[in-house]
C-alpha cells in the first residue's frame, strides 16, 4: 500500500452569489474542488485508519497521482449549479421528471431524489453494458441495488407504473455519443434493467402482503411499533426497502422500531465481513503470492499442448504463509515454474492430478486457481513423503476429467453460437461452468425460453457434432480477431493478444480454455434443464458427451416402463399422464362447485335473520361442516347485502372443516364509523375458539381449535358490539 504525504487541490471560486467568503471550510457549494493532485512517497505496512499507519519503506519511485473532474469542469463551462444538470446528464433528469409528474427545481427533496435517478439510471446503463448483472454478490449486488434505488426514488416521486425501460433509453441517447458500444448493446441492456424492474416491483407486492400481516400482528397484539426484527425480516428476506417500511408504517399510525432495524443490519454486515475474512483465510495472503511471483518468476503454462511436464517447485504456501518444505498430511499450494494443469478461468474448472517428486513426494491436486496474474497455484494434499521448495516434480494432469472438460467447454461455445442463431444477438454468454461431462449456460432473455426452441438449438448443436468439424485455436491481435468475426464476452479481460477458438467456420470466440479437437468428440449434447438466474437472465444446463448417453439410456428406459404401465405409445405419454392427474382434480373442482351452490340454495337457513343491537344488524351464523373459508366470506358478503346500505351491519360466521374452526368478521363501513373495527371484534372472539388471527377494520378473519366455543365467540362478539354500540340510535 502507499502513503500519501501531501495533496494540492485546485479550488475554483464561484462567487458571491454562491455562498460565503473563506474558502471551502466556510462554504463548499460556492468553492469547488476541480483538480487533485496527490504526492504519493511512501509503502504503508498496516493501515488502522487515515491518521493511524505504519511506513514499511519509501517508495522507490515517488510520483505525483492527479485527477480533474471531468463534470465538475462541465458544469462551470455550462453555467449550471451542479454536474446534474450538465448536458449528457439533464436530459436523464427531465425524463424522469417527465415520467414522474414532478417537475424541477420545486422542492429540495424531490430535486435531489431526481438527481439520484439521473446518476443510477446512467450508472445502470453502463454496468449492464459491461456484462454486470443484478444478484445477490459482489458487483452484481451493487447493481441490484441501485436499480433498486432508481425503483423505489421514482415510486416516491409518484410513479407507480414501470419506468426503467424509459429511463435506460435515454441515458444511452444521452452517452451514447461519447460511448457509442452502448448502441450496440442497448436491446441487451434494456432486457436486463427491465427485468431486474419488474422483479423489484414483484418484491414490492409481496412485501406489501407480509406488511399488511406483520401490521395485523402488531394491532392484534395491542401494540404500536412495528418491531426492528419484522422490518428486517422485511428487508432481508423479502427485500422490502426501509424506506418504503417506514412510509407505509406512518400511513397506518405504526412507529417503526428503526434503532433495532439499524442494529440487525450491523449485526449482518459484520457477519459479511467476518465470511469474507474467512474466505480469504482460505487462500494465501496475496502478499505471499506475489513475493513468490517476485522472487521465482510467473508460471509457464503448457496445458494447450501437454498433460504431462517436469517443473521446478518455486513455492509452497501453508495456511496463508509461505513455508520451506510440507509433510504428509498437510493441505498446500503448491507454485511451479512451469504446469500443464489448467487454472480454473473463463467458465472452465481447474484441473486435477499429481505432482510428484524424485525424493518421493506425492502431492493430489483438487484444485488450480491464479490469484494473482502470471502465477499457478496448484491445492492439494501431500499424500507420501516430504516435498521442498526447490525440488523438481513430475506433473501430470487427470486425462480423462481434462478431456470431459474440454468437451463440455467446447460444447458452451457451440450451444452460444445456436442461441444467437435463433434468439438474435443478444443472446450473449453471461456467464457459464464447464465441469465434467456437464455444462451450464447463462444468457439474458426476458421470459423463459419455449420448449420448442430448446429443442431446435439442442437439434442444431447436434447436426454440428456430425459434421465433425475440426476445432482450432490461433494467437492474434484484438484487432485480427475482429476482422475474422470472433466473439468476446462481456466482463472478460483481454490482452493485445487474444487467443481465438473456432468450430470450423461456424463459431468463433475469444477464449483461453482447453477444447475438443473436433466437434465429434463431443458425442452428444442433451438440455437438462432451462429456467432463472435473475431478472431477465436465463440458464441452461446440459450434459455431454459419456454423461449424456447414460442421460439419454435411463430416460429411454422410464418412458419404456411408463409407456408399459399406461398402455400409450411414447408420444401419447404427456398427453395421458395430464389426463390421469387432471382427474381428481376436475372431480375436487366440481365438488366444491355443487358445496357453493348448495350454501347459495340454503342461504336463508344458513344466515337467519339477524339481530338489531341497538342501531347494528348483527348475522352470526355457523355454516356446514366442510364449508371453505372462501365460501364462508361469500356468505358474509351476502348477508350484508340484505339490509339497506345506511344500516350499520356486521357480519360473523364461522364453520369447522377438518376439526378446525374458520371465524370471519365483516362490518360495513357504517359500523366502523361506531367503533366497530372487524379485527377488534375478531379478537373478543377468538380465546373462546382458542385461536389466533387478524385483519383490517372491515374484515377479518381467524382459526381456532375448539369447535365447541363457537357458540361462546359469538356471544362474545355480540356482548363487544352492545358495549359499544349498543346504547346509541339511529
């Protein structure tokens, strides 16, 4: 790490209509930072803060680290108060304004809330653009999260309706002069910031469900604060923005435990930080990689043509530290001079084998990663004598699996080129896995991929292995390879050099794995499985080559067996197998149908004809045993509409299906209006059914144990309304 020993920042001076006089410590809106420089002079050991460090040495080459705000210069070029309303951002921030029904420079709060829209929404743009995309770790969780941020910014801004799409197409009109590769991906780019939106606000209903309940558990209780754990629980399971908690909560007169939300949220990045720590135990410091870089040179890699080499050991490291020499037993990184094992990268699993020395050493490999550029690491555990650093070793690579993996990758590649056949051309690999005789193939598509193109792009992938065409790989320039249509991934780093694969004429791609020699050694390829990874993200996994026919030979004989035990031919199976499962279900549907027509007949022997406490209509009735919880709140539903709509009305009816006992309350909203909440009346009720439950103020609804105290609850019930109600007139 370097130290820094002093900064000059160039400070430009907006005038007296911006502020005070004094400089940036009296009023930083009228005094801008345009320009830093940073004199970098020494090599820090240990940093506990900006003012607490240690100096290991100076640096041997101090320089100077300097920056301009390419906004900032923009806005006092402009004549504009912020770098918001510069010319590539302004316009992002009158369309969401535009969208929003909010208009500009009104209001501080929704000033900044569009700002905050402007930025994101660009920022979005350019991540998705760099094959980012929204989940649950690292860069993809930053993304989510303010995608997330532009969602939820709007919403308070008074758009309801989806707007990311609208957004996203202006931030690349706005860019994409200075940026114009934002064109070329801008399909791609709206897909996956539409459908990261459309899940957001699929969270936000769900999320508003689980808020109504936690709200009827915290009133049913007796109480008026949504607790910190329930608004946690919000966020963090079902995540529901505190904010939006916190809005909804003032709206139905609740506080929010906000203290204890901000407690447990602490208490989770404290737990995030002590798995990265722990993730990063597993693996050597980088520090001690890159001394071994420094002292034994980088790792020459000769997997592309061999699977067997002599190599001298530069580097052992044990539990996070170098070590001179390891012992049966013991779990090691071992660094060569030189490796045919293949460090897992782009998509293709690390591979494994032996390393074995002339003194007897044995080491199993189950791992190869290159945490720092230039160097191997190869994991494993010493399973005979001692090996030291400086020994020379045999290295030899598992064949077999290498194979395996090098026909799964190729397949990838393959599979790829079909999808961009029949999707079009944002059907671009985001993400992939190549193991053992099985693959997995992530790709943005808005909504699940049909069975029948499945299958064609299955079909295609196989007409290719048939062709037998031969797979090549060649070194050339970024710039060859583009001439000669290559295809690179997005979120890949490239050198100058760039190593192309191609499947005869048919694909080509930037790649540094290992492949098949030709296609037909894959085989066959068959899809296991196509479902999502995330908004707008789909994933295939298929399987090839050895793994595939076991695949296809059990799957041939369970349709064999099938076709035997219903007596169908296999392409009559699907449609047989419906029919058979369809049929209890059909016969359930009708049942309840001729149950709801029968209570309908009934109605009037089932509802009676109510009773006046003072100016309320109370029906209280029990339904037949069976009757469903849905039917029981039709019958509510009818019974209040009998009387006139200015008569106060509750309605409460219970029935017993499987030895549980359903209680529903309905009041109007006359009765409301007296005091007569429906989840208050519910809970007077429920000790006597010795149940649980809640609801709004004009319905709720409960469950129970004690079918005899039915009786009991209603008389609770009735005894709640007369003491609040039932002295007053009409």
């Amino acid at each position: 790490m370097t130290g820094v020993q002093t900064c000059a920042l160039p400070i430009y001076d907006r005038g007296p209509e911006h502020g005070l006089e004094g400089g940036p410590v009296a009023d930083e809106d009228r005094y801008l930072e345009v320009w830093n420089l940073v004199f970098m002079q020494d090599e820090l050991s240990a940093v506990r803060s900006k003012e607490d460090f240690d100096v290991r040495q100076p640096l041997p080459a101090r320089n100077i680290d300097t920056g301009m705000g390419l906004e900032r210069m923009a806005a006092l070029l402009q004549g504009v108060d912020n770098i918001y309303e510069i010319d590539t951002t302004r316009g992002i921030l009158d369309r969401a304004a535009e969208l929003s029904g909010t208009a500009y420079g009104t209001a501080e709060g929704s000033d900044v809330a569009l700002r905050v829209v402007a930025d994101h929404a660009r920022t979005c743009a350019f991540l998705i653009g760099d094959g980012v995309i929204p989940g649950n770790e690292g860069r993809g969780y930053v993304l989510r999260r303010i995608t997330r941020r532009v969602i939820s910014k709007m919403r308070e801004l008074g758009a309801h309706e989806p707007t990311m799409g609208e957004l996203i197409d202006t931030a690349i009109a706005q860019m994409a002069p200075q940026y114009p590769e934002l064109n070329d991906q801008h399909v791609r780019i709206r897909q996956v910031a539409v459908g990261e939106e459309s899940a957001f606000l699929q969270t936000l209903r769900t999320g508003s469900a689980i808020f109504d309940t936690a709200v009827a558990s915290v009133r049913t209780n007796g109480g008026s604060t949504l607790s910190g754990e329930q608004a946690f629980a919000l966020h963090d399971t079902y995540g529901f923005p505190i904010d939006l908690t916190l809005e909804l909560a003032a709206e139905q007169g609740l506080e929010v435990d906000e203290p204890g939300f901000r407690r447990l949220m602490q208490q989770q990045r404290e737990r995030a930080k002590a798995d990265a720590k722990a993730r990063k135990a597993g693996v050597a410091a980088t520090t001690a990689y890159r001394d071994i870089l420094e002292t034994g040179g980088s790792t020459a890699f000769l997997g592309y043509s061999d699977v067997t080499s002599e190599a001298s050991v530069i580097g052992i490291v044990k539990d996070g530290s170098p070590v001179p020499a390891a012992r049966v037993g013991d779990q090691v990184e071992v660094v060569l001079d030189r490796t045919p094992f293949y460090a897992e990268a782009g998509g293709q699993l690390g591979d494994h084998g032996r390393l074995s020395s002339a003194g007897g050493a044995v080491v199993d490999v189950y791992d190869v990663q290159s945490p720092v550029p230039g160097l191997f690491v190869h994991r494993g555990e010493v399973v005979d004598g001692e090996l030291v650093t400086g020994d020379e070793v045999l290295a030899h690579v598992d064949v077999a699996r290498r194979k395996a993996i090098s026909r799964a990758h190729t397949a990838t590649h393959m599979i790829h080129k079909a999808f961009r056949e029949r999707l079009g051309e944002t059907a671009t690999q985001m993400g992939s896995e190549n193991a053992p005789g099985r693959l997995r193939f992530d790709f943005p598509n808005p909504t699940a991929v049909p069975a029948s193109v499945l299958s064609e792009v299955e079909e295609r992938v196989n007409e290719v292995l048939v062709d037998d065409l031969a797979v090549t790989a060649q070194t050339m320039t970024q710039d060859e390879a583009r001439a000669a249509g290559a295809m690179a991934l997005f979120g890949e780093k490239y050198g100058d050099q760039v190593r192309v694969v191609s499947v005869g004429d048919w694909t080509r791609e930037l790649c540094g794995g290992t492949h098949a020699e030709t296609s037909g050694q894959l085989g066959v390829v068959t899809f296991l499985s196509e479902g999502s990874v995330g908004a707008g993200v789909r994933r295939v996994e298929a399987l090839v080559g050895t793994d595939a026919y076991r695949f296809l030979a059990r799957e041939h004989v369970l349709v064999s067996r099938l076709s035997e035990l219903l007596k169908a031919p296999a392409d009559q199976l699907v449609d047989r197998v419906e029919r058979t499962v369809a049929s209890p279900k059909e016969a359930a549907r009708d049942l309840a149908k001729v149950r709801s027509a029968q209570l309908a007949t009934n109605l009037d022997g089932i509802i009676g004809e109510g009773t006046d406490i003072g100016p309320v209509r109370l029906w209280a009735f029990e339904a037949p045993a069976g009757t469903s919880a849905d039917d029981l709140r039709e019958l509510l539903a009818k019974a209040r509409g009998r009387v006139r709509e200015d008569i106060p009305v509750v309605a409460v009816g219970a029935a017993v299906n499987d030895g549980k006992v359903s209680l529903v309350v309905a009041a109007s909203p006359q009765s409301v209006a007296l005091g007569l909440s429906a989840g208050e009346l519910l809970k007077a009720g429920l000790p006597a059914i010795g149940g649980r439950g809640g609801g709004k103020a004009e319905f709720a609804q409960g469950g129970g144990s004690e079918a005899g105290g039915i009786a009991a609850a209603f008389a609770a019930i009735a005894a709640l309304i007369g003491e609040r109600a039932g002295s007053r007139e009409e």
